[in-house]
C-alpha cells in the first residue's frame, strides 16, 4: 500500500481558514465578516460582525442599511464590527493583546475599526478583501501607524 503524502498548511492558510468559519457565524444579513487574534502562534479571540450579544438577529425587514451602499450610514447599523467583537472577546477573559499580535480578517478594518485596532496595540493585520482601500485618509492612518499590513495570498498558489 503507497503511503499518502501530507502537506500541512501555513500558519497564515490556517489562520485564514478558521476567519472564514468565523465568518459564517455572522448575523449581518450584508456582509459576513470573520476575525482571528493571533499572538505568539496562538489564537487568543474570534469575532465575527452582528448584532450586540444577546440582543435579536438582523432581518430583511429589520436592517435599516439593506438598501444603502456599502460604508454609507454605517453609524445607523445595529451590528458590531468583527474585528471589535475579537478585541471585545479578549477583554472580557482578560487576554492581553498589546504587542506582537495579529489580526486576521476577511475583510479589511473599516476606518473606525482601524483606529480602535491601532489603540488596541494589534501590530499585524492580514486580510483576505480590500474594503474602502482608496482612502486617503485611512492609508495616512497606516503609514503612520507602526501597523505591517499584509494582503493575504492563499501560499502555495
């Protein structure tokens, strides 16, 4: 019998993966977005976007945004963003998260996203989709930031 070869998958592969389960557990009904915090090779917190914990899921009929273009009114959702549940997540169990961490997202960090991952001491983000990627103002929140930012790209491909 030939012996199977196994190949076993990056961390950065394996850390995206388990983002996109993440994201499935989303409630909004526009965009499912998963996040992972990573620190020294170790998964620290998991958020995924929807509404506040405990309160009823969005629906067709309750989601004020369904109509409105991506990013436009984002003030009027009801949902909490991935990458805040995440950080929200470690807080909560008392998790450090200042230093050598990294986030990955399925999409890119919304610009008050940014700013809170920027104050939280996240060093790293990798993200799957570019969101809002032509703003100005976010890119000089980058480049002035001590943020590595990298786009990920499935390795092997």
């Amino acid at each position: 019998m030939e012996e199977q070869k196994h190949e076993r998958i990056s961390e950065k592969d394996y850390f995206m993966k388990i983002a996109e389960v993440v994201a499935q557990r989303s409630t909004c009904i526009r965009r499912s977005v998963g996040a992972v915090l990573v620190k020294d090779s170790h998964i620290i917190s998991t958020g995924y976007n929807g509404a506040p914990s405990g309160f009823k899921h969005c629906t067709e009929e309750s989601c004020v945004r369904k109509n409105l273009k991506s990013g436009v009114n984002h003030e009027l959702c009801r949902g909490v963003h991935a990458e805040i549940n995440c950080i929200i997540q470690a807080a909560l169990h008392g998790t450090l998260i200042q230093g050598n961490t990294t986030l990955y997202c399925t999409t890119f960090p919304c610009m008050s996203c940014l700013k809170l991952i920027i104050n939280a001491g996240i060093k790293n983000i990798v993200y799957k989709e570019g969101y809002n990627m032509e703003n100005q103002i976010k890119q000089d929140l980058i480049k002035e930031s001590d943020l590595n930012i990298e786009k990920y790209i499935l390795e092997g491909h």
